[in-house]
C-alpha cells in the first residue's frame, strides 16, 4: 500500500481532461486525468490527497481527493 502524498492543483482543464498539481511544499509537479480523480471536479489551488504511481511516461498522480484539513 502507498502513503498518499499532499499536493495543490496548478490547473485543471476539464474539457480536455487533464491537469498538473503540485506536491505540497515543493516545485514537483505531476500528471493526472480525469480517470485519475476521486471526486466530480477540481479546481487550481484545491488541496488535494493521490497517490504517486510509475507509468510508461514517468510519475503521475492517482486516487485524487480532497484533502481533509485539520
């Protein structure tokens, strides 16, 4: 099981289907698709939970969510 990861959404373009996000305090950014999220929509700035996973292009973001602040 993978430790999901804290990020932010740089953007999201839902026509297109696809986005970046940021891992939390740092400058990595990750690929996602719409099939990659947890929840109907997302938006640039959401704080969100993924998990990290290895693809035939590299690293992208997976199991997105909103993040449960505390």
């Amino acid at each position: 099981m993978q430790v999901p990861s804290i990020g932010t959404i740089a953007f999201y373009l839902p026509d297109r289907g696809y986005g970046y996000l940021r891992l939390r305090d740092t400058r990595e950014e990750f690929h996602f698709r719409k099939r990659n999220l947890r929840t109907a929509t997302v938006q640039k700035g959401d704080l969100v939970r993924f998990v990290l996973r290895e693809g035939p292009g590299g690293y992208y973001a997976d199991e997105i969510e909103p993040a449960a602040v505390a």
